[in-house]
C-alpha cells in the first residue's frame, strides 16, 4: 500500500486509520463521561517549596536531555542526507498567536492576585498549553515519523521522543504551583473535544498540514488544546447554591425574602470592599429546641448535607489537611449534633465558621489579636445551631469587624481550608473547634470596626511577616491557610 507523505510524518491510511479514528473516539467519550461525574472544580494539590525547587530542576534536565538527545537526532539525519528539503510547519503562527491570547487572558483574569503571581500564573499557562495539544498528538505520530534514520529507525524516535516526553509531563506539572488552577467540566469538556477533532483528523489520514483540511483540523485542535488549558485559570462560581442534590426546602416567600436580605446601613455599609456582590445567608430551615436549656437542637437533612458538601469539596494539599477533612467528615456521618449548645466547650467537637479578609494585590490578610486566647487569630466565630457556616461568616463580619461580607474573586463562597485544632485554655475547658475558613474580598486601609471587647488590635499581615514575626502566638495553621490561599510563595 502506498504511503502518503507531505511533512515531517507519514499519513495514515487503510484500517489504520479507522482504528486510531475508533480508539480517539473511545478516549473522547471516556473523559465526556468523567466530565459529567465531575460535579464540581478540583483544585490541584500544591507541592511544597522542596517539591516545586525538584520539579524546577527536573524540568530543566529534561529539557537539557531532549536538546542532547535532539542533537543526536539531527547529526544522523545531516550524516545520511535528510535534512534537505524538510517543510516548514505551517501551523507555529497559531500556536504562536494562541500563547500570546492565553497569557494576556490569564493576566485579566487574575487581577486579584499579586503582579508576581499573575505573571507567573500567565507564564505557567503559556508553556503547558501547547503540551495539551503535544502528547496526544506525540503519541499518534511517534511512529511514523519522517524520513526514518537508518540502520534502527526505531531507536532514532525513542531517541527523541523519550526526553521529549519528559519535556511535556514536567511542564505540565508546573500547573500545580499556579494557585488559580481548578479543574472543572469545561476543561475535561474542552479535552475530549479536541480528542473528536483529531479523530475526525484521523479519519482524513491525520495527514502533515500542507493541505486546507489538514491544516484546518490541525489548528482547530491546537485551538482546542489552548481552550483546555485556559479553563483551569477561569474563576469559578460555586454550584453549592445550584446544585439539586443540596437545594433546601421550599418556604413562604417572606422567610426567604428576610434570609437573603442584604446587610445596609451602620459600620457594616461603610466597611464594605469595592463593589462586589455580598454574600446571603442560604435560605435554610431552623432546628427546633431550647438551646438556652442544653437540648441538641434537631438539623435538617438540606442544612446536613449543605455543610457536608463544603467539607467533601475541599481538596486539601498536604496528608494533615486530607486527615483533617477525613476524621471531619467521619464526625458529621456519626452525628447531628455539631452546634455548640452550651458554652464553652458542649458538645466537643463543634463547628466554626473563620474568614480572612483578604488583599490579593497586596497579598495581605487581616489577623485579630484575640483577647482570650493571647493568639492573632482569623475573625470569625461558632456557628450558631441551625445556621449555616455562610450565614455565620455573614453575621460575624458585621459583629467583629462592623463590614459586610463580600466573597472572595478566586473562592467564592467555598470555603478554602478546614482544621480540627484543639484550643488554648485551663485543661479543663479545652474542646477541638472544626473549622472551616472562607476568604472574604478586602483591601489594606480598608474602614474597619473592629470589637474592643474581642480584640486588642487587627492588623494586615503577608506571608514574609509572619514568617518573621515567629508563629508561636499565631494561630497553628496560619502558614498552610495562606498557601492554600495562593498566598504563601
């Protein structure tokens, strides 16, 4: 049979070409499958600053290897009389112009993060798009190259592609230090798309783009690969509020009217960030029972698989995080009963609801010197029986800082981190808080009224001060909350 060769690799033809049509399509279905399990955005877990320092110098090795290797390459093909003649590839002013619009989207999309983080957000992008796109695409013309090197062909491709794999996986592993990356449907979606394209691609030979149908299915693709890569830096909005599985239970319109109304008026007005939507208190139903008198005060299924939700969509970075978010959720499958209901400590453990306020230009957070504990700790507070953790963040916002909450641009109304920490105090008075900490939209001079009765003072704080500062009267997990933030590099 006759083999069909335009570029740097031969066409497919035959059955060939069905059968990689066939395996594409499979591939295609399979991830359009996960996408509609995946029911809300991942977040990648973050590697350490050792973990990041080795993935930096493997990626350089790597690329170090492929030059080497590639060299190697060249030296036999200039040996043997095959570099002449060789096309251009037509396609590089696309991959070119798709770099430059996915790195300045990624730069708009992520003003509310540091310029140093935006940029290397934007760079990260930039570099692991294309990749997408390589390694299917590596895969399907590794063995087909052209022209073949004598005397072992074979070992010239391992020659070049192993490194070049290499080269593609630890690129893409640098996606893990971008702390915007989620992954989401559109992204698994936007995948499997590009997988149908190169399947119909396939069906035409999966030809070199010297002709207007290669050339169109090969930049619809790379197009595709880029669309894949930016969906991991959109910002998301949940679906906690969405989702039909956690919608609560139909009520009269006035009780809904009075959950939902926003704060106005008094410090809260004045205090509030920019113009940002505030954030509702979810319309829920109200336990029944006498709290003052220490009854446990019934929970409804919609509020138990409201905070359930939250716990179970957290994606911790480190084992003591994913511990943390186990043993929890553990806790609320054996109980009902995670209100504290009589002060200070009835039952242990019950559940918290902290928020920092936030300053991602500035990268700063606001911490309180909490008078009782002797620590500079988040604001936020117990979440009162029947309350949701939102409505709890809504109220505490007003009550220790005088502002009205507004939802952070990157985490919405998700909660970005959960501990279970035993707390501080006479032995006899220690109980394990379950918290979970939300970030609210703040900005460094900001109006604040912060409560004299709590706190002896607030103040912003980066990640190099408080690494500074000594953490022994800092809340314990302050450094991990702000890596999960994207704050601590």
């Amino acid at each position: 049979m006759t083999k069909t060769v335009d570029g740097t690799w031969v066409s497919y033809s035959g059955t060939a070409r069905i059968d990689l049509a066939i395996v594409l399509v499979a591939v295609a279905a399979g991830m359009v499958y996960a996408g509609t399990r995946l029911r809300r955005p991942v977040r990648l877990p973050r590697p350490s600053e050792t973990a990041a320092g080795i993935m930096v110098v493997a990626w350089l090795l790597a690329i170090a290897a492929f030059l080497a290797c590639a060299g190697q390459y060249v030296s036999a093909m200039r040996q043997h009389h095959l570099l002449h003649g060789l096309p251009p590839h037509p396609i590089s002013p696309v991959t070119g112009a798709c770099a430059v619009v996915i790195f300045v989207t990624i730069l708009i999309v992520a003003r509310s993060h540091r310029w140093p983080v935006r940029l290397a957000s934007a760079a990260i992008g930039a570099m692991a798009a294309p990749m997408v796109f390589e390694f299917p695409f590596d895969l399907i013309v590794m063995a087909r190259t052209y022209p073949p090197i004598p005397p072992d062909p074979v070992t010239y491709r391992v020659l070049f592609f192993a490194p070049l794999f290499l080269v593609e996986f630890a690129t893409l592993s640098f996606l893990t230090l971008a702390p915007m990356v989620r992954l989401t449907r559109s992204t698994v979606f936007s995948f499997a798309l590009m997988l149908a394209v190169f399947a119909a691609w396939a069906l035409s030979g999966f030809a070199f783009p010297a002709t207007p149908g290669p050339f169109a299915f090969n930049a619809l693709s790379k197009i595709l690969a880029f669309t894949t890569a930016l969906t991991l830096f959109l910002p998301q909005r949940s679906e906690a509020s969405t989702s039909p599985e956690l919608a609560p239970p139909v009520r009269s319109a006035s009780s809904i009217t009075g959950d939902l109304a926003p704060l106005s008026g008094g410090p809260a007005a004045a205090g509030g960030c920019g113009r940002a939507r505030p954030i509702p208190s979810p319309p829920l139903e109200r336990g029944i029972g006498n709290t003052a008198r220490g009854r446990i005060t019934c929970m409804s299924a919609a509020l138990k698989s409201m905070i359930t939700d939250l716990v179970s969509g957290l994606e911790p970075a480190d084992d003591l995080g994913r511990e943390h978010r186990r043993n929890a959720l553990s806790w609320l499958a054996g109980t009902d009963d995670i209100f504290r209901r009589v002060k200070p400590l009835t039952p242990s453990p019950h559940l918290v609801s902290y928020f920092l306020l936030v300053d991602r230009p500035a990268g700063s957070v606001l911490l309180c010197d909490h008078r009782l504990s002797g620590l500079w700790l988040p604001t936020g507070g117990h979440v009162e029986p029947g309350e949701h953790p939102l409505g709890t963040i809504r109220r505490e916002a007003v009550e220790e800082l005088g502002v009205t909450a507004q939802p952070d641009a990157v985490f919405q109304d998700r909660p970005f981190f959960l501990t279970m920490t035993e707390t501080v105090g006479p032995p006899a008075l220690r109980h394990v808080d379950v918290s979970l900490w939300f970030a609210l939209a703040g900005r460094v001079g900001q109006p604040l009224h912060p409560d004299q009765r709590e706190f002896t003072q607030v103040r912003w704080w980066t990640a190099a001060e408080l690494r500074h500062a000594g953490l022994d009267r800092f809340e314990p997990h302050l450094l991990r909350a702000l890596d999960a933030l994207g704050l601590g590099c």
